[in-house]
C-alpha cells in the first residue's frame, strides 16, 4: 500500500509507504526501558527505544513489535493510540514518525518532518491525539498533523517573541485555546481560525517568565505547568508554585479515579481536585517516565525496569505487577561468544554478562557476593573448550563463569594483573581475552607494563614482559583486544596511549615452547603500508582468523588478510594483503571505516562499519562484495556496527549495532557429516539472482571440490568450498555467465566423504 504525504509549510512531499517484514532477520531489543505509555481498550501500548509492545490486562499477553516488523526502532520517544482506531502511532528522536495498525501488524513510516532540514534538531518529544489531528511537540516547534488525510497540516515554529525554532515539549487542548510547553516558557492562543503559524497570535503565560516547562495539563478547573524546577498552578490568572519538588516535572497525566500525576526523576506527584499535591518517593520504580490508569489501577513506566501496576497510597507506591518482556537489559553490546550447542555469551558493556540460551531465554549473570557489584563493564567474553565462559572487564579484572554455574573473580589478589590507575590499585582492566587449544587463558592487561598475561591449565597466573623494538617500548601499555590463532600464536590490537581513538598497529606475539618464560619469545608489528600490502591503517579494530588459517584485520580504512602459520612471528617476509576484485579493477572495502569483522561458515567475510554491513565471499582467488546491509535494506537498528559473531551451530550471523542487537539466519549453514544429497536455491536462477546474491548450495562437507557440469558432461565452473555452503555466481572459467539450461552440480569431499549431487536451471 502506498499513499502520499502532502507537505504543508516548511515540509516537502514524499510517499508513505508500507513497510516489510524481514523473515530471515530477529531482533533482541531491550523493551524494559520505557519511554512512553498509552493506553485504549484495556489494553496498554509502551515503547521503548528498540521498539514497542501491547500488554492485555485482562490476559496477561504481551505482543512485541521490532524493527522486524518494519518499525523504525531506533530512539524511540512518544506514543499515542487515538480511540476508535486501530493506529499507534510512534515518534522517535530523529522525528521519523511511524503508524503501527494494530489489527494487521502493518507499518507505515512518514520521513517529512525528520526531513526539515532547516532545523539542527527535529527529535519528537510528544504526540497529542485530538481527534482526527495529532500535535506533533518537536525540538523546533509544533507539527500538526491530519491523521484521516494523511498529511501534515501546520508547522508552529515561532511562538511570540520566543527565538524561532524553540524546542516543544508538550501540548495541551483546552477548550477553545491551545497551549504548548516550549523550553522558553508556556505559551498559548485560540483556535478561533487564527493562523497559529503566525507568532503574533501566540501570548506568553506571564508568572512562568522563560523558565523551561515540560509538561502541560487541566485538571478539575485548573492548569498545571510541570517546569524544570517543580509543578505551578494557575488560578485565578495567576501562578504559583506548588513546592511539591525540586526536580522537572516532564510529565503529566490525567487519571481515572479524579487525580492527576506527576513525573519527576525520582518519584510520583499526586495532585487532588484541591490543588494539594503530595510528592511520592517511596516504592517508585527508578527513572519513571510516564503512567496510566485502567480501571482503577495505576501503572508506571521506567527506564530499566519496564511496566509496574501498583497502589498509590499516600507515602507509598506499592508494586503488585511487573511486566517486562523478554529481552536483554541493554542494546549494547560489545563482544560475543558462543558455546558449541549455540548458547549466546554477550557482554553487555556497563551492565553486564548476558546469557542467551536455545530457548530464546536472557539472564544476566551477576553474583553481587562474588563481585560486591550488582552489575559490571563487561566488554570481551571468550568460551573455552569446557564450557567455561571468561570475561574481561574495564577496571575488575576477570570473571569465570564455570560450566556448572559457579563465578570467580580474579583480581590483584588471586592473580598477576595490575591496576591500571596508581591512586586505586583494584582497577584492572582487561579488553582483552582468549583461550588456546591446550585450555590456558590470555588476556590483555591495559595500561600496565605487563601487558600479556596469562592463566595456564594448572591454575597459575603469570605476566610476560612487553615487546621491545619497532618502535615499541618496555612501558607501552596500550594493548586492546587479543585473539589467539590455530597455531597458539597471540594477535594484539595496539592504540596510541593518548588517544584511544588512534591505533598503532597491530602485533602478532609467539611465546615459543614454554609459554611462560619470555627467553624464547618473538613478536613483529604489523603497521600501515601501500595498497595492497600492509596495513590499510594503523587504527585496528577487529580481528579474526578463517578456516584457511588467513589472519583478517579490520581498520578504519578497509581489511586485510595475511595467510598465517606456525612462524608468522618469527617470519619477516610475512605480510598482510588487501581483498581485491579484477572484476571491478578495485578493493571493494577501500576506506571503509570498519568496526567488525567475523567469518560465516561458508567462508564469507562479514564486515561490520560506521555505514552498515558488507559481505565478501572468496571466489576464484577474488573477494567481491556479495551483500550490503544499511537501515535501508535490512532491519538495522543503526547502521553503525559494533561486533559480530556466527553461531557455529546454525550458522546465523549476530550484528551488534550501537542501538540494539539484530541475527541474521540466511548466511550458510554448518557443514554436513557425510556427503549428500546437495540444497540449490534459488532453482530456478534468474539473471536478478546471478548479478544479485547468486546460487547458494548447501549440504556440504566441510571441504569440498565444487563442479558445475553441463547436462552432457561439460565442466564449466571448478572451486574450491569451505564449510556447509557455497555460492556461485553463474559465471564459467572464463568469466562469462553462463547460458540458460540444466546443470549438474557436483561436491566431492577432500577427506573421503563421497559425492554429493544436486541441479540447477538457469533461465537468462
């Protein structure tokens, strides 16, 4: 369905358009911080900033809506369920403004407002329903918008002789006269047909003076203004302060038993039809942001702790229901790791260790007797071959998590790690974290002269001294994230220590035969070079190592690889390369400010960037860019992405993004035991496909001779394959697509497996 939006005032026309789903895509935000409530029908509506959700009061059900289902997602702000619709519309912080039938699941996004660019700011902050009009409260003034039309009616971006563009917060009808609280005072006017776009029809509320107001509302024959400083009420044409508070009052709501209810940061403000109001501390779930009332119970919004229906007393709210939906506590996370039945480790950056089990289950795993913490900065996470989950933080050194459920802390007293500021001796920073094929952890230890550390089997701590060389000195201590390669050799990302923003490369360090003795150690740093050898910068990110051995480094820059071996420390010949296509004469990543970087179990190259998600997959010795994944193609809660990770048991890529976490299931799947019979899709293969995503096959070993014969036996294509699928793209030994027929698709098994076989038409 597509309808058209059209632009009045500043506002330019473009369509409104029906969002998709994206079946191949699940989200994982976290609905418990709360920004906005409403409610119609019994039912409750609350968003968050990942999305939003319905809870029935009378069933107890919740239903859950995600950037999967075509939400923008992102930032999310206000919320209004206007009554005798099926509409909930949301407004977000870069004033996208999206409509959710509630009936059909169906999203529709209007961009207008978000595309005023005339204004810096153009976040929403409320959404007022009056009838077939919603007022929009932006960060530039008042957008009116005709919900039955579909189009935006007025902009109100200057309000008497308050500076243009004043941010609006709130929106109040009353009778005849409309007031809005702007961050320069409460103003108002009358809607007698007087063009509110003109500033001269506004009047500045005098006894409020300039003062931030927030919040706006009647009650019982009187106007409350909630300020950044307590609540004011108008009687008589005069204000007065309440002295209910010292905190901003930013919300007001009306409820149904005849009280009206404050919001400040800390607690609840209880108005009477009098006008006494009394201040509500005790039993108020922390950072409350909006309540409602069904029937004759009162439910609260917070941040972090989601919906709370409780009783109001008059010292105390008492809690009597929470409701908060699956999910984790945080959209940020800064590293992942999973266990061999693909259990999801995640750290959660300052709230801390996440885990996500095959059930769809969250918990976040904190031991307050164990860490004299309710929650810790988590930022790497690493699982050994056990089932033992290790966790590096910023400033309490390391947790384990054995496979039983126990946690322990190593820390300056059980261990080798150093403090990392002089005045506090117990901050210990670890970014980080690894474990090798004999079961010894290793771990990064910031801001120390001992960077690498390490806990062999045998319980025993031990620090290695620093590389020396290469411009490296014994006192460097900015070593960041660590990966351990199949060979036992240690990769460390190296920052400028004034500037963590600058990278100095990275070192590849070997700890010879005896692990902890530095006398037969070697190291070589990897710097910037000249495409395309070197380094495409000194400002690493990630690291990674494939089923070949090959060594990726993601930069700020682009990515490289360097084919690794046993001696890659030791070799001075050893040197990274950049991924290239002849086919476009270029390097597809050049310059891409990359953040991330995992391998799929076929062998692509997922890179995760400041502009969404690139997908290479090796073919022929080049590495084409196969996807691109933006907030425009794919349900991206941001485009900036922060770690990535496969589940190796179903081959589904996790995306961190800075605004939430997203999987992806359509990347190739684990390989087959035993040779088989052979999955082609698409079949049959289209021209759109082979220039788009190609011919995907899969059920195979783990490697494998792929031949693509023509019906009569003719060989045309030969590669290659690595893990459980393989894409190709229609194109013979000479580069040239194929043309329309039948054909054979044969995998032969490098280790004995047998044949597989599979067909595909191709249709051009």
């Amino acid at each position: 369905m597509i309808r058209y939006l059209i632009a009045c005032a500043l506002l330019l026309s473009t369509p409104l358009v029906a969002q998709t789903t994206f079946p191949d895509w699940q989200a994982y935000p976290t609905l418990a911080r709360i920004e906005a409530l409403d409610t119609r029908d019994g039912e409750i509506w609350a968003v968050a900033g990942g999305g939003a959700f319905r809870y029935a009061t009378e069933t107890g059900e919740i239903e859950s809506f995600t950037v999967i289902q075509g939400l923008f997602g992102r930032s999310a702000r206000a919320l209004a369920t206007p009554p005798g619709t099926d509409d909930v519309w949301i407004g977000y912080a870069s004033c996208t403004l999206d409509r959710l039938n509630a009936a059909t699941g169906e999203v529709s996004r209007f961009r207008d407002i978000s595309r005023a660019v005339r204004f810096s700011q153009r976040g929403i902050n409320r959404i007022v329903d009056a009838g077939e009009r919603l007022y929009i409260a932006t960060d530039f003034g008042v957008v009116v918008f005709n919900t039955a039309e579909g189009i935006v009616r007025e902009t109100y971006s200057r309000f008497a002789s308050l500076p243009s563009a004043t941010p609006a917060y709130d929106v109040a009808i009353v009778g005849d006269r409309i007031y809005v609280a702007t961050a320069e005072g409460l103003v108002m006017s009358t809607l007698d047909g007087r063009n509110l776009q003109d500033p001269a029809a506004w009047t500045l509320e005098g006894g409020l003076g300039n003062r931030t107001i927030f919040s706006v509302a009647s009650f019982a024959g009187r106007l409350y203004a909630g300020a950044d400083a307590d609540l004011y009420v108008q009687s008589a044409g005069s204000w007065a302060r309440l002295g209910a508070t010292g905190e901003s009052v930013r919300t007001l709501e009306l409820r149904g038993d005849g009280q009206l209810i404050g919001i400040d940061r800390f607690g609840l403000i209880q108005v009477q039809p009098d006008g006494s109001a009394t201040l509500i501390r005790s039993g108020v779930p922390a950072d409350p942001v909006d309540v409602v009332s069904v029937g004759d119970a009162l439910w609260v919004g917070a941040r972090g702790s989601g919906l709370m229906r409780g009783t109001l007393g008059a010292a105390a709210f008492v809690v009597e229901e929470t409701v908060v939906p699956e999910g984790p506590g945080t959209d940020v996370f800064t590293d992942f790791a999973f266990e061999r039945d693909g259990t999801l480790w995640a750290a959660g950056n300052d709230v801390g260790l996440f885990r996500l089990s095959t059930a769809g289950e969250w918990t976040l795993v904190s031991d307050p007797a164990v860490t004299g913490r309710q929650r810790d900065d988590v930022f790497e996470v690493t699982v050994d071959q056990r089932g033992n989950v290790w966790a590096g933080t910023q400033g309490n050194g390391v947790f384990l998590r054995t496979s039983e459920g126990e946690i322990q802390q190593f820390d300056r007293a059980n261990s080798t790690l150093r403090t990392a500021a002089p005045t506090n001796p117990d901050f210990l920073i670890v970014e980080g974290i690894d474990v090798d094929r004999f079961g010894a952890l290793w771990v990064t230890n910031k801001n120390t002269t001992r960077a690498l550390q390490t806990r062999q089997p045998d319980g025993t701590w031990h620090s290695l001294p620093n590389p020396v060389g290469d411009g490296l000195r014994p006192d460097y201590d900015a070593y960041v994230d660590l990966m351990v390669d199949s060979f036992g050799q240690k990769w460390m990302l190296l920052q400028s220590e004034l500037d963590g923003s600058i990278g100095r490369g990275v070192v590849v360090y070997d700890t010879g035969s005896n692990p902890t003795d530095a006398s037969d150690d070697a190291f070589r740093l990897f710097t910037e070079g000249n495409a395309p050898q070197g380094l495409p910068s000194n400002t690493a990110r990630a690291i990674t190592e494939d089923r070949q051995g090959r060594i990726w480094v993601a930069t700020d820059r682009g990515v490289a690889f360097l084919l690794s071996n046993g001696i890659t420390a030791r070799d001075p010949s050893a040197q990274f390369n950049w991924p290239g296509d002849t086919n476009i004469g270029r390097f597809p990543l050049e310059n891409v400010n990359a953040t991330a970087i995992a391998i799929d179990l076929g062998g692509g190259i997922w890179v995760g960037s400041s502009d969404g998600l690139f997908v290479l997959r090796e073919t022929a010795g080049q590495f084409p860019l196969v996807a691109r994944y933006t907030v425009d193609n794919a349900p991206l809660p941001s485009n900036r992405i922060v770690a990535l990770e496969v589940n190796p048991s179903t081959g589904d890529m996790y995306v961190a993004t800075d605004a939430g976490l997203v999987s992806f299931s359509g990347t190739p799947e684990a390989p087959a035991s035993k040779a088989g019979d052979l999955r082609v899709h698409p079949n049959p293969a289209r021209a759109s496909d082979l220039s788009g995503a190609g011919v995907t096959i899969s059920g195979l070993v783990a490697e494998a001779q792929i031949r693509i014969l023509t019906a009569d036996g003719r060989m045309v294509w030969r590669d290659d394959s690595r893990g459980g699928s393989y894409v190709w793209d229609g194109r013979d030994l000479r580069g040239n697509v194929v043309s329309s027929g039948v054909y054979v698709v044969v995998a032969v098994g490098s280790d004995g497996e047998g044949a597989g076989y599979g067909r595909v038409a191709i249709l051009r």
